[in-house]
C-alpha cells in the first residue's frame, strides 16, 4: 500500500512559528486587493448581494452577514436563551429549550446546513446542529426565527451534523463521542471497546413544512465521527463521514489515538437503508427524546417526548457501510459538485487525498479489500480508491469548498493559509495566507451542485493582531476573499459572533423574495391574543392574573393596572396591534426576574412575573417604536398578600374592575 505522508505531531504543531518566516511551500501571491474598499462597499440604502450564515459556536446561535459588506444582520437564537427579545425565556419560546436532560439553555452550535432541490441551495430553510445536547435545528428563511429543534437519541457530540441529502430527504447526524445503548450505559469507562458505539441518526424532512422526524437510526462501531457531506448525481445514495480515534481510545486521546498511521472515511449506503427500514428490517428500540416545534399561527412552541426510534446494526448489515484509508485525524470529507470525487485528509497530514467514488464501487465489486474493522466491515484498499494525492498543499489541511470553474478551496490550519488547486490535474495553483489558523471556509453554494463562486470566506480561529484588543478575549473573525481571477486577493476582515465553526452563504435573491413582513392579526390564533384594544383586559382567577394587553403607536393598554398582590402568577400577553414592517414592540417590567418580550408586528407573547414585594411597579415598551416611544409606558401595583385592593385597571379615563 503507498504509504501515507507523515509528519512528526509535535513538529506539526509547532509549525505556525516556523511558517512565519519564509518557509511556506511554494509562492504566496499578492495578497490585499487595491480595490478591496470599492469591492466591498454597499452603498447606503443599497443591499448585499449575498446572505452569510455562520454558527455562533459557543453562543449557541446562529448570526446572518451581508456579504460582500460583513455587516451583522441579525442574530437569530436558537439552542440559547437570548434576554434581546426574550427567546426561552417568555412562555412561547420555553419550550423550544426543553430535553430529555429537562430545560437546556445552551449549546454549541457548529454547522449551518441550507436545504436543498435537486443539489442546490433553494433558500426555504437552514439548519444547525446542537453538538452538547444532541438536537437538530431548524430556522425559517421566511421569518429568521428557529421553527423546530430535535433531539437525536442515543447520541453525543453531535458534531457530524446536520448535512442534508440533494433533496434534503434526511439530514444525519452522527456520533463524535461514541457512547453504550441508553439504559444501558451504567458500564465502566474502560470497557469502551466492548459496550461503547456509534449512532447515525437520519432525520427525515418533509418536503413542503420542512417538519423532521428521527426516522431511523444505524449502529456504527465506536469511533469518533467528525463532519459528513451527501453525494450527490452518481453518487446521490451515499453519506461520506470522516473517523478519527479508531484505535478506540477513552483516555490521552492526543496520544492513544494517534497510534496508526490512518484513521477511514466511511461511506454509507442510506438509500439501502432506508430499503431495510421499509421491509421492517429495523428493531424499535427505546429511546427518549424531545421535538420541539414553535406554532407559527399561535407564536407558541410545544414540546412532545418521544419515546422510541427504529435502529440498523452494521453488524446484522455489513453491506451498508465501506471504510476507506485516509490520513491521521481528518475533519471532514467533501464533495465535489459532480459528485464523482471526495476530498479528506488529516489535520496533521501534508497531503491531500481525492477519492474516486466510481472506484469506490468497482473496489466494492471487487471485493479490493485491506481488511475488515469491527469483525465484518470491509476496509477497502488505499490504491484502489484514491484518485490523485495533491502535493504539498501546506500543512493541516482542513475543510475543501468549490468554485464554479473547476477549482477547489482548502484551508491549511497549521501553516494558516487558504490553497487553491485545480479538479483537472490535482496540482496548487495558489495559495494566500489568512489571519490565522483557519478552520473552515465557505464558498457561496461550495458544497452544492452549482457554485456560486465569487468568494471565500475564511473561518479563522485566531485573530492576535487584527483588531483592537478587548481583553485576554479577542474578537471572533472571518476574511473575504475574493476568488474571481488568477490570484486570491483579501478584500476584507469583519468580526463575527461566538465561534464561526462553519457558515453558508447563498444569493440574497434566494431568501428576500420569500420574506414575511408580518403577521396578520386576524390569522393569529393564540389563544391569549387580545386583536383590539377594546378588548384588552385583566382577569384574576385564585393566585392567577392574566394581563391582556395591546401594544400600539405609542400606548400599552391597559396602562394602570390594582390589586396584584405579592405571590400572584401574573401573566402579561402582549399583543403588537401593528400591521407593518419592521413596527416591533418591546415589553418589560420592573423586577421581573426573565427578560423583556420583544413582539413583532400582529404576534402575541407571553411574559410570566411573580412579585415577591409590594410595590409600585413601572413597565415600558423597550423597542424604540415612535416619537412618542418614551410615554409608552404604565403602573402595576402590587399589595401585599390578603389585601382587600380590588382589582383595577384601564388607560385614560377608562377604567374597569373586577370583584
């Protein structure tokens, strides 16, 4: 077998010191273009020309650019309480947080996943994985706001997720800490071997609501799973995963799994699977685990426990899965847009394979095996499915990503530059340094059927230098290149939220044509909405008051609100009267001990407070909203408990009692 280039760990990582003199491979272009300024400015009241998503990482969220701007959109919550407009904290939002660990308010968001038809990003929805607390995120494009979060059963480390089939039938998500069966994983750690495994979980979308569902599960041998990517056109039925830690190491990973000299990409046969499935081949299988889905026409999340999933075992199964040798601890396996090559290399390696799939399934055929891992699993020899070796890449390749002219796109960690090299004969064609140690990079459309092109953007995880210091944490960043021409030239730097783990970027056209401006009051169906301002109200039932309030240009109604006393439940639901763009309204109270709500125009939003003192109590409209903005505001009153204050309120000279 050719053996795989190798590097010594240590001397690798000590590689971003030697690499800052001029020791990197090769010639390193002209980097900054003298236009960058022209290229890069939007105009005011101009538009970008793409949406950028990128992961929050550690925040848990996902953040929209303007691209070619890098200016900040929005950010939308997802897996993380977010105080801005009260998501998981108000009571139609809490849901959304809830696991089968209870109510989560976190995670570690890595991987934005547009959905697609026919292999091309179509701009209905994006979806972002949760890799703490296994769960699958989905954000509609329509509204920017998380639709529906899945929690993926007998899972953890759910960072090989949640990459998308070409016509996002399922979406994957797989194991990074390979862990025993729920209910029976009271083992010992050191039986890691013997009781620990991996799980692959197909989610399946369906294709008008975008609504998943765990449809299945298969049982894979107890490695490490890093990052995926679909086939697609020949190879359309297959998902490649990267492995690391097949020497199935549970401590000193840095040394226990680095003992071979290849760790595999697995390939994985779903549209066999998905056959076994429907001939009642799978085994239900115990498991339990939340589905959230946030009502678009009552604004109210619900969360239903789900109690079991249908799982394939590799092992009863072998004809499922094929491994392919691949160097020391790769990050992940891509596609290219034919869908005829697979790019993967390790994180050390200074080499970088490309994989045939046609050879794949000849060496299949053949029965071209090495070996077998897991007792049955067929191990396909190195040679018979590697298609070139890109030479001298730079050092610690990563991610790779697509032009639309035959070019790919990968970034080197170690020697913290992007490379780029041609599909046609597998050699470097350019190479530009970024600032510094990339992870991922994304091109418009890269991992699609049809590139946009135009751009990379790179994901870097250190930034040292490049801005203004903030303390012993600096800031996030990503850099723009542009990849029109010959050369890569940097147009800009631009800082990002939390960790950019991934993003995806994608035509704005895709996405602004299907925007919602609003939502129509008269389709709001929430059973606490209060659709006119005659009908705002207070109603006390035992400890219980529920406040229904409008909210309007430039009053809350009602305005005065006796006889709250301290330990009532106290309810507000606000209701944003407005039937217009970009009209929010905010909503928050003294003391409450939560966030504020933050409503857009014709929704309904709930915020639960529970004084704990008498008092008077002032609450306000948060969101600048009109001239007039600092008079919306009101008075609650709060009596002590067992107080005779009746209960009261109205706005001017109205005012209304309840006995």
């Amino acid at each position: 077998m050719k053996l795989l280039s190798k590097m010594s760990p240590m001397l690798l990582l000590a590689a971003p010191l030697l690499f800052t003199a001029s020791c990197k491979p090769g010639k390193v272009s002209e980097t900054t273009d003298a236009d960058a300024a022209q290229k890069v400015y939007v105009a005011p009241g101009k538009h970008d020309e793409l949406y950028l998503f990128a992961s929050g990482g550690f925040s848990g969220q996902l953040a929209a650019y303007g691209i070619p701007s890098g200016r900040l959109l929005k950010v939308i919550p997802v897996f993380s309480q977010n105080p801005e407009n009260g998501w998981g904290y108000n009571e139609n939002t809490k849901a959304m947080l809830n696991t089968s660990n209870g109510f989560i308010p976190w995670d570690d968001a890595h991987h934005p996943e547009l959905s697609k038809t026919n292999g091309e990003d179509d701009g209905r929805w994006i979806f972002i994985n949760g890799n703490n607390t296994p769960r699958i995120a989905r954000i509609d494009l329509a509204t920017f706001k998380t639709a529906e979060i899945i929690e993926l059963p007998n899972s953890a480390g759910n960072h090989a997720s949640p990459f998308c089939t070409e016509n996002t039938e399922y979406l994957v998500g797989n194991t990074r800490f390979s862990v025993p069966e729920e209910g029976k994983d009271d083992v010992p750690i050191d039986t890691y071997k013997e009781t620990f495994q991996g799980n692959v979980s197909f989610v399946k979308v369906d294709p008008k609501s975008g609504r998943m569902s765990v449809a299945f599960q298969i049982r894979v041998p107890g490695f490490n799973y890093d990052l995926a990517h679909a086939g697609k056109g020949p190879s359309h039925d297959w998902m490649f995963f990267t492995t690391y830690n097949t020497e199935q190491a549970h401590t000193l990973l840095e040394v226990n799994a680095s003992q071979k000299d290849k760790d595999f990409i697995m390939a994985l046969n779903w549209k066999k699977a998905e056959e076994l499935i429907a001939q009642g081949k799978g085994k239900k299988t115990p498991a339990k685990y939340a589905h959230n889905i946030l009502d678009e026409n009552t604004h109210t999340a619900t969360s239903t426990m789900e109690n079991s999933v249908m799982v394939l075992d590799v092992k009863d199964f072998p004809e499922l899965v094929y491994y392919m040798p691949c160097p020391k601890s790769p990050h992940g396996v891509d596609i290219t847009p034919d869908g005829e090559f697979m790019v993967a290399s390790g994180k050390l390696a200074a080499t970088l394979p490309v994989f045939s799939f046609k050879k794949m399934l000849e060496a299949i055929k053949n029965k071209s095996y090495e070996g077998k891992v897991a007792g049955n699993l067929p191990v396909l020899k190195y040679e018979s499915v590697l298609q070139a070796e890109v030479q001298k890449p730079g050092l610690g390749p990563l991610h790779t990503e697509f032009d639309d002219k035959g070019f790919a796109y990968t970034t080197m960690f170690v020697s913290s530059e992007v490379v780029k090299w041609s599909l046609k004969d597998y050699k470097v064609v350019d190479r530009i340094p970024v600032y510094y140690s990339p992870g991922h990079l994304s091109i418009p459309g890269g991992d699609s059927k049809k590139p946009y092109g135009k751009y990379v953007i790179a994901l870097n995880k250190i930034t040292k230098d490049r801005y203004l210091p903030t303390g012993p944490e600096l800031t996030q960043s990503a850099q723009l290149i542009d990849i029109t021409g010959d050369k890569m030239k940097v147009l800009l730097d631009f800082p990002t939220i939390g960790e950019p783990h991934y993003a995806q970027s994608i035509p704005a056209e895709k996405i602004v044509k299907n925007q919602k401006r609003f939502y129509k009051i008269e389709e709001n169906k929430n059973p606490f909405v209060t659709s006119s301002e005659k009908d705002a109200r207070v109603v006390r039932k035992g400890n219980r008051v529920d406040i229904y309030m409008t909210a309007i240009r430039s009053h809350l109604a009602p305005d005065n609100i006796e006889g709250v006393q301290v330990g009532d439940e106290v309810y507000f639901h606000v209701t944003n009267l407005e039937q217009d763009w970009d009209v929010p309204h905010g909503f928050a109270i003294k003391g409450a001990n939560t966030a504020e709500l933050l409503i857009m125009p014709g929704e309904t939003n709930t915020l639960k407070w529970t004084p704990s003192k008498p008092g008077m109590f002032p609450y306000y409209c948060t969101d600048f909203c009109s001239a007039l903005h600092q008079e919306m505001q009101g008075y609650l009153r709060v009596s002590p408990k067992g107080s005779s204050t009746p209960l009261k309120y109205g706005i001017g000279t109205k005012v209304e009692h309840q006995q």
